[in-house]
C-alpha cells in the first residue's frame, strides 16, 4: 500500500493546562503524526485520542537559551478503532501557550514505523531552518515528517518535495514528504518573521505488503493404473 495523506489540522490557544484539535473521524489501521509547541510549562505533555496508541517519536526538544521559550513534542498515534474527531493534549501544568497540530496518514507501517530522527535548534532568530545534517533512510517507501517549534507566531513555507501541514499563522509548523527510494533527507523550511527555532524530524516506514503466492498441486498418474 502507497503511503497517502488523509488530513491535517491544528489549534491553539493562548494558555491553560489542554488543547483539543478537531480532526474528520480518524480510519482504523491508519496513523496520525502529531505535533506540538509548548511554551513555560514543566515537563509531561500527554495525547490521547479515543481509539488511538501513542509513542514518543521526539520530545522534549528543547532551546538551550535561556528566555527562549521553546519546547517541542512530536508523537505517532496508531489508530486501532476508528471514529475519533478530537485529539487532545493534557499538560501536566498550566502553558502560557499552546500550539499544536495532526497529520493522518494511510500505508504508514503501525508497529515499528520509525525509522531515523534529528533534532536541531537556532544560534539566533531568522526566518528558516534545517537539521544540520541529513538521514539516510533504510526502507524506499517513508514518510518524512518536520515538527517546528518556534518563539512566536508566523506563516510557512514547505521546503522542496514538502507539503506543509499547518496553514495561517502558528509556532508550532509541520511539513511532510512521502518518498520511494532510500536516501539522504533533511528538512529545510522557512516562515514569515524572524524567530529562534527547534526542528524535530521523524522517518517513518510504510506498511510492508506480503504477496500470496497460489500453490499449484501436480498429480501424476501412477504406472499400471488406468
């Protein structure tokens, strides 16, 4: 099965202790992608979905600058039963801010998807990004995957092979790429105004498909029967 994106959404709000994200029902044996910036909260973000098992791909990612208030999650939820419409974070303290956003896609492997990561994070504010350098995939048919986290709000632009997953202005900013050959990826992106930033970058494997081979039965008639 070729790895496809079935949506993507993302919310925010200006401070308390959740977020909800409003997605289309949710398909079972699909994944969702999950990203988030949180900002001068303490440790332990938790995503939940009815129907839906999470792992960590990344996170807590964060800025090694003091006044930088950076702090990024990027999970991988596997869809067992399908219909959920809201995905939720649950911080363990209140957030001054919170942005986050959910990417749901079919053919992505649901146990032992991932593959490669990085992290990075800025020297000094600008306006684009990049881990510092690439992965190198070990299966053709992934699904890459860039959570952005940054100080502030602004718009963004997909690198090259990209589709950005979050639209209008946020800090927290997504992109993903779908690819048929082993290689070396990064994941350059660029937003409207100048903010410090964290990358996170996930490689995910397709699903595997087993062909069924039909087992063909020869019967030879033995001598001296008729």
């Amino acid at each position: 099965m070729s790895i496809a994106n079935v949506q993507s959404a993302n919310n925010a709000t200006g401070s308390g202790a959740s977020l909800n994200i409003t997605v289309s029902a949710l398909t079972a044996g699909n994944v969702i992608v999950v990203g988030a910036r949180i900002a001068n909260e303490a440790l332990g973000v938790t995503p939940s979905a009815t129907g839906v098992t999470f792992t960590t791909l990344l996170g807590p990612t964060n800025h090694s600058s003091a006044g930088v208030n950076v702090r990024a999650y990027l999970w991988l939820g596997v869809v067992n039963t399908g219909g959920a419409t809201t995905v939720t974070l649950t911080l363990s303290s209140s957030s001054d801010t919170i942005h986050g956003w959910v990417s749901e896609f079919s053919g992505v492997a649901t146990s032992s998807a991932l593959d490669q990561t990085a992290t990075a994070e800025s020297v000094s504010a600008g306006t684009s990004g990049n881990i510092s350098a690439p992965v190198t995939t070990t299966q053709a048919d992934e699904l890459l995957v860039a959570n952005y986290a940054l100080n502030g709000s602004a718009t963004a632009t997909p690198g090259s092979g990209y589709t950005n997953i979050v639209g209008g202005a946020r800090a927290a900013l997504g992109e993903y790429r779908i690819v048929s050959a082993t290689g070396n990826y990064d994941c350059p992106f660029s937003w409207s105004s100048s903010f410090n930033w964290v990358v996170q970058f996930a490689t995910l494997k397709g699903a595997t498909t087993v062909s069924i081979v039909p087992l063909v039965v020869h019967h030879r008639k033995q001598q001296g029967m008729s």
